[in-house]
C-alpha cells in the first residue's frame, strides 16, 4: 500500500514538469518586470514569463506576492518601473482591446440589465446595433443565464453576476483573458460550479488566460500552467506544466495528489522566512522592513 | 395603513389645538383666526380665482428658472467634477457664492433689471444653481471608481463613457441635487415675491397683511405648504425612488 501511495506521489510528480517558453514563440512576453510602489514596497522583482497562446496560466501565491500587481501590468492598468510586457511582440503601453481584465467583483454597470450590460460593451467595441442582441443572447446562453436576460445586476445571486460578467468578457472576444481571483468572493459551491464551467468554455475558445488566485486546488483544476510566487520582494520561484487532461474533476485523486505537493512546495517557498525562530534574526533586517515597527518585535538577546 | 393613520391623527391633533387656542381668546381673533376661518379664506379665493391665478404665475416663473438652473448647473458641475481648471478656479467661486443667501441678489437684481420678472428669475436661478452645481460634482467624484476601470478595460472612452457610463452612474446623486435645487429654488422665488408687486403667491401674502387681512396671510401660507410638499412627494420622490431601486441602491425610499 505504502508502495502504491509512493508511486501515486511519485506519477504527480511527473505531470508536474517545470516549464520552458522561448520568448519569440511567445503570445505574452513579460521581461524583467519590476514594480516598486510610491511607498517603497517592492511589488515584484525581475520577474520573466512567457506564455504560448492557448495556454491557461495561474499566477499562484500568497497575498502580497505581487500577483495582482503581474496581471495589472499585462492588463496595462500598471505602469511598471521596469522592464517590458509585450504581446505577440509588441510593447503593451497601456489597456487594449486585445486584453480584458475580469475582478473579484463582477463589476456590471447595475443599471443595465444583463443583455444590456453585454449589448452596452458591444457598442464600444464598435458592433453594428442589429448585431448586437443577438450575440449577447449567444453569450448568455454560453454562460447559462438564460431567462435572465432582462434582470438587473441587483437581482441576481453573485455566482449569476459573475457569470453576466464572464458572458460580457467573452463577447467582447479578447485575445487574452486576464481575471484577478474572480471566484474569490463565491461560496465553495458556486466557486466549483464556476470553475468547470470556465474550464469548458476555455477548452471551446481556445483563448489564452492568465488566471490570479491564491487557492492551490482552484489553480491545479484550471491551468495548464502553475506559475507560484513568493513575496517580499514579489517573484516567480517555480514554473510548471500541470499535465492533467481536460476536462478536470475537483474530485480527482491525482488532482489532489498535485494540491498537497504544491501546497508543500509552496511552503517551502514561504516556510524560512516564516518558520525562522525570531530571536536568531538578525536586528538590521527587521529595523529594514518597511511597515514593521521596530520596537515591539522580539529582540536577539545580547 | 397605520402610518397614514398615525400622520392622519397628528394633523388632526394641530388642527384641534389650533382650533382651541383660538376659541380660547388670548389674542384677537383677527390676528389669531381658528383654522374653519382659514379655510373659508381659502376656498374663497380658491372659488374666485385669485389663488390659481397666482400660483400659475409662481410655478411659471419657477419652472423657467428652474429649467435655466438645471441648464447651467448640471453642466457646471459635470466640469468642475472632470476638468482641472474648473476644479481649481471656478469651484472656489461656487462655493463661496453659495454662502450668500439668495435674497441678497435681489437688490442687485432690481438695479439691473427693474421691476420686473427677470429681477425674481435672477435672484431664483441664482439662488439654485450653485446647489445643483455642487451636489452633480459631488456624485460624479463619488462615481464608483470599480465602474470607471472596467469601462476602461471594456475600451468604453469619449462620450459613450462620459453619458453612458459617468453619466448615469451619477444619476442617483444628481437627482438629489435637483430635489435640493428645487427646495431652494421655491423659498428663492417666494422671498422675492413677497418683496415688490408681482401677481404671485407671495404678492398675496403681502396684500393679505397690507389689509390686515390674517386669514388671507394664513391660507396663502397653507397653500404654499401645500404645493411644496406635493411637488416634493408626488415629482422627486417617485422619481427618485424608482431610480434608486432600479440602481439596486435600496429596497424602498
């Protein structure tokens, strides 16, 4: 038996393979990204990564690892202090329509009903009006709202807002989909519900996604590429392909089996800084560190 | 049901007490009539015309300075809220204006434009603009800034986003602007009616005290409480109800 649980450890290993993109083959090039905010904190440092198109990307970490801050500069809503992001080779400089960004929050105009919502965002991308209740509805059907088409935003449970929003980000037909932890404000439920249906809209579109979230399981179900992070100074440590075919059960054996090796690289990540008893830490890195004051931490004994 | 009541049992309970201080005869019932008095004033001149006559001239005049104040104020407050220069010299003006009451314009505004109806339509628009300035500049800052960023991820620029998007996000607020405008617009009008000849509710009031005639003063008063309150509830509140539920801002004002 111990046997079997080794061999089943040591197979999630092996659909786990470290990633290797050459950046001209690239659909998303990020290139030494760096970003400081006005307050000194390093949001990310040196950061490289390529993403082939088609590919599902996760950008996965704890909370102030600079994930977000990643995905704000791919989406253009950051401008960062170093390096480039480019797509399909060129320099981004600012938001394009060829990239969409998707919140936590559903974010719908409240007051415009679903179809309007989906019809409203048509307009600006310059859809001839006949055209555009017509592929709203295709959209609504695609995200499983229909019979809501006329309801406000209000009147609906946040996992249908959420699916409103996926169905106006779609119709909007960008190339790449850029979302910061969407689910993270549904109940588990919901959250998986929302999960396998992105999963079968992705395998039908074939659209790149770059996909924030800071839950292992969310990030093993969806992507076909891992990317963990760790703060302080933001960065990536580990790239890797998660060879699991699609469709993906939350359920799956060897899907959990990923989830606790991840969760122990990642703690791995995170553990020295963390576990490090605090009396062996030298004074001048804490009295350093911005927003921690000085006194009040454990001090060495002398 | 019961609140009807209850408000129903309270304007009762005045109209009693009022009643009853009357017959009591501390003061001349010429100068404190009871309220069955008042309202035989009112219906009087209900019945010979001069309380419609009047109150057509006062909404008339209020309605054109109303519409000139929405006119200018909401696009004054739309570009203070998103231009700097505006920001920075015109609103520091706004606001200081705002600190004189409206009354005070009218002086000025008998210099420059006599005895007329422009005098009063100045000294109300005037007297509302700024308000309505300032409350649209304000619900436009507060527009939701989640709302402009995915308008902006969207591609959603120019007027689409400045009418469709800034525009009604801001409506709730602005309404209430409006509302506010509008209370003060009605006390602006009525100050300035009340102080020369002018064929409106206000010139009432005064040709009741000049005839020492105290139901007169008292109906036109009840008249005009009357028309501020139905104005209020019937026009700003349906609307501005409606629109905060349709917004999904609250469940009933």
């Amino acid at each position: 038996m111990l046997r079997a649980l080794l061999g089943r450890w040591r197979s999630s290993l092996s659909l786990l393979r470290p990633a290797h993109v050459d950046a001209d083959r690239a659909k998303i090039a990020v290139a030494q990204l760096g970003h400081q905010y006005a307050n000194k904190v390093v949001a990310l440092q040196d950061v490289s990564l390529n993403v082939r198109s088609g590919e599902f990307v996760c950008l996965l970490g704890p909370s102030g690892c600079g994930k977000s801050t990643l995905l704000y500069a791919l989406a253009g809503q950051v401008k960062p202090t170093g390096g480039t992001v480019a797509i399909d080779g060129k320099t981004i400089t600012g938001p394009g329509p060829e990239r969409l960004l998707m919140f936590q929050e559903a974010a719908l105009f409240p007051w415009l009903t679903v179809r309007g919502n989906i019809t409203f965002a048509l307009g600006a991308k310059g859809v001839p009006r006949a055209e555009r209740r017509e592929r709203a509805d295709a959209f609504i059907r695609r995200v499983q709202l229909t019979g809501f088409e006329d309801t406000l935003p209000h009147q609906l449970s946040g996992g249908m807002k959420m699916r409103a929003s996926l169905a106006r980000a779609l119709a909007m037909d960008p190339t790449v989909l850029l979302m910061d932890e969407p689910f993270g404000s549904l109940d588990a439920q919901t959250r998986i519900h929302m999960q396998e249906l992105l999963q079968s809209i992705w395998m039908r579109t074939g659209k790149t996604v770059v996909f924030v979230t800071h839950d292992v399981h969310e990030a093993l179900m969806l992507g076909t590429r891992v990317v963990l992070m760790a703060p302080r100074p933001g960065r990536v440590v580990r790239d890797l392909e998660v060879h699991l075919p699609m469709p993906r059960k939350a359920e799956d054996a060897g899907l959990n089996e990923m989830v606790r090796h991840v969760r122990e690289l990642l703690r791995q990540v995170e553990g020295p800084g963390l576990q490090e008893p605090a009396p062996r830490r030298p004074p001048e890195r804490t009295a350093s560190r911005p927003g921690l004051p000085a006194q009040g931490l454990p001090r060495p004994v002398r | 049901m019961k609140r009807y009541i209850h408000k129903l049992s309270m304007v009762l309970l005045l109209l009693g007490v009022w009643e009853l201080v009357a017959r009591l005869g501390v003061w001349s019932p010429h100068l404190f009539p009871g309220p069955f008095t008042v309202a035989k004033s009112l219906g009087a001149m209900l019945s010979d015309g001069r309380m419609a006559e009047a109150t057509l001239r006062s909404m008339g005049r209020l309605f054109r300075a109303y519409l000139m104040s929405v006119g200018i104020g909401i696009p004054l407050g739309l570009l203070i809220a998103r231009i700097a220069f505006f920001r920075n010299a015109v609103k520091p003006i706004v606001s200081g204006l705002q600190a004189l009451p409206s009354i005070c314009w009218l002086p000025l505004a008998l210099l420059w434009f006599g005895l007329t109806d422009a005098a009063i339509l100045f000294v109300v628009v005037m007297g509302s603009v700024l308000g309505i300035a300032i409350a649209t500049e304000d619900s436009v800052n507060g527009v939701d800034p989640q709302l402009v960023r995915v308008a902006s991820t969207l591609g959603v620029k120019g007027l689409r986003f400045q009418f469709g998007v800034m525009l009604p996000a801001a409506l709730p607020g602005i309404v209430t602007g409006l509302k506010l405008g509008w209370s003060f617009a009605w006390r602006a009008l009525l100050a300035g009616e009340l102080l020369f000849v002018s064929g409106g509710l206000g010139q009432l009031l005064t040709v009741g005290r000049e005839l020492m005639d105290v139901p007169q003063v008292m109906a036109v008063m009840v008249a005009i409480i009357l028309i501020g309150i139905t104005v209020d509830r019937v026009l700003f509140q349906t609307v501005e109800g409606r629109l905060r539920r349709r917004w999904g801002l609250a469940g009933a004002v």
